[in-house]
C-alpha cells in the first residue's frame, strides 16, 4: 500500500523539476531572443550613421560578456592620430615589468625636446627633470606631443612595432615622433597615414587585452586602464555618456578622427571608432568626425547598458 503514495510523490517532483527546468528555459530563451534582437537594432542603427558620415567610418564593438560582436570595415587600415599613443604606453609598460626599466627613472626635458600641438609640456620651462611615470600620464591623459616623444627616444619606435606583433597586431604601427614626421622610419606609410596606422579591430583586440590582463600582465594592465580612465577628451565616445566608467583614448589629425576604448555599461564593452577622408576637417568639439563617433557612443549605451530613466 505505501508503494502508489512514493510513486505519486515521485511523480509530482519530476512533473515540478521539468516545469521549472521549461520555465528557465523560457526565460534563457527569451533573453536570448531579445539581446540578438538588440544587437541586430543597434547594428541597424550603427550602420546607419556611418553610412549617412560624410567621409570613411570603421568600428568594432565587442560586449566581453556576451562576446556579442559588431563591426564594420573593421579589418581596413586607418590613421590613428593620437590613438597611437596606447601602444606606445603598452611598449612602455612591457619593458618595465621586464625589468629594462623603471617608471621612476628620471626623464630631462630640453627646449630642444619640445614640439607644438597637445600638451603643456611645450610650456614649461626648461631643463625640467620628470619622471617616466609623470611623462606617460601626460602622453596618455593630455595627448601631450612631447611627452610622447620624450617616451619615444627613450624605449624607440622599433620596440613598439615588437610588442604589437608579439601581441598579433601586426597592422599596428607608430612612424615616428609627433610632430616629427621627417624623421619617420617608414616614409611611405607615414605620408598615407601620419603619425600611425592601425585598424579597428586591432585596437579593440589591444583593448580586449588589456581589459583581460594580458597585454602586459595583469596589475600593469589594470594601472594602464586607469591611467586612461583620467583621458581629458569626452568630445566623441563619452560625449553623450556623461557618468559612464571608461577607459579610452582619442585621436584628432585633419580628416581622421578616433576614439576606443573600455565602457563599463556596466557590462564591459570594447568600442573602437575611426574614421578617415572626413569632409569636415575643423578641429572643434562639433566637427561631423566627433559627432558620428558620439552619436555612435549613444546607440551602444543605449542597447547595452542599463535603462535609463
């Protein structure tokens, strides 16, 4: 008598386990549908705006927890403008955990140092002895030209290229010093593409990696990533995402304009847009290269990152 009581027993926990186990399903399902369904909305609306830019647009944009990924011409070669400047502090890092150097080693700075465009350091008064550390914040958070080539000399262009390949960023490169192109060690390339070239899915691969601890290792990665959270320029990616955690960095040279970088949304989202044979060619906060790249930052906030009221 006591077996049909355990078999109905039995039953009723299959019957709850499958509904519950349909029911997640359902759910999973559900979100799944919905996040593909965004995604195609904001491919929709990305591709929409570049195509409306007078000029040449490339993105990737890669949700490191969904690895949902968006891109467009993201294997083509663009100019990097200032953007180069990450690389240049990756190399910086790699041969300081190396041990061929030190943050702290003191850097001189002459008049004959100095170069115009971004920066402050142009109007300090020389000889001003500094740091690596204190030369690589002004390269990273002011663009600043001449910290930048003050990094340069001390680490050379060369070293650079090395690390961008060892890390399969083989299109990647700096040409010379900013501000310096005569000096440039590959002419040719430096006259299609200034200061550096790279393509958009190289540098969200750069960024993926220092988000992942693996450009360097992981605490010179995580110093890295801070060091551009404090960058001075919100004109394009940030423009329209007042508030949102980011780590990144931009570039503005004539008819190109950059920005990549990490967004915590708060799901991190690698976002890389560059443009190229802009027609609008000013440089103020409202040029079309700035607004395309903003306009851009919007929709993927939107898509990704949490409701706003």
């Amino acid at each position: 008598m006591r077996l049909l009581p355990v078999l109905v027993s039995r039953a009723l926990r299959s019957t709850t386990v499958l509904g519950v186990s349909l029911a997640c399903a359902s759910v999973f399902s559900a979100e799944t549908l919905s996040a593909q369904s965004g995604s195609a909305r904001l491919r929709a609306q990305l591709d929409s705006l570049s195509t409306a830019h007078r000029g040449v647009v490339g993105y990737h944009i890669r949700n490191l927890e969904t690895g949902e990924t968006l891109a467009r011409r993201a294997d083509e070669t663009f100019p990097t403008a200032s953007l180069i400047k990450v690389p240049v502090l990756v190399a910086l890092f790699d041969l300081a955990e190396q041990g061929q150097l030190s943050l702290d080693d003191p850097v001189v700075l002459t008049n004959l140092d100095k170069v115009g465009g971004a920066g402050e350091l142009q109007y300090l008064r020389a000889p001003l002895t500094l740091r690596l550390w204190d030369v690589a914040w002004l390269m990273t958070t002011l663009s600043d030209n001449t910290a930048t080539n003050l990094i340069l000399d001390r680490i050379k262009i060369r070293r650079v290229w090395q690390k961008m390949e060892a890390l399969g960023l083989p299109h990647t490169k700096v040409h010379s010093g900013s501000m310096t192109r005569l000096a440039s060690v590959a002419p040719d390339s430096s006259a299609k593409y200034g200061l550096g070239v790279t393509t958009p899915a190289e540098m969200a691969q750069l960024f993926t990696l220092l988000a992942e601890g693996k450009a360097v290792s992981p605490k010179a990665d995580s110093t890295m990533l801070e060091i551009l959270r404090h960058n001075g320029d919100d004109t394009k990616l940030l423009r329209f995402n007042y508030g949102v955690r980011a780590a990144h960095k931009t570039g503005d040279v004539d008819a190109a304009r950059t920005d990549c970088g990490v967004l915590w949304l708060p799901a991190r989202v690698v976002a890389c847009v560059m443009t190229k044979e802009n027609a609008d060619t000013r440089y103020w906060a409202e040029s079309e290269g700035n607004a395309v790249i903003a306009h851009i930052g919007r929709a993927i906030r939107e898509a990704w990152g949490p409701a706003r009221r």
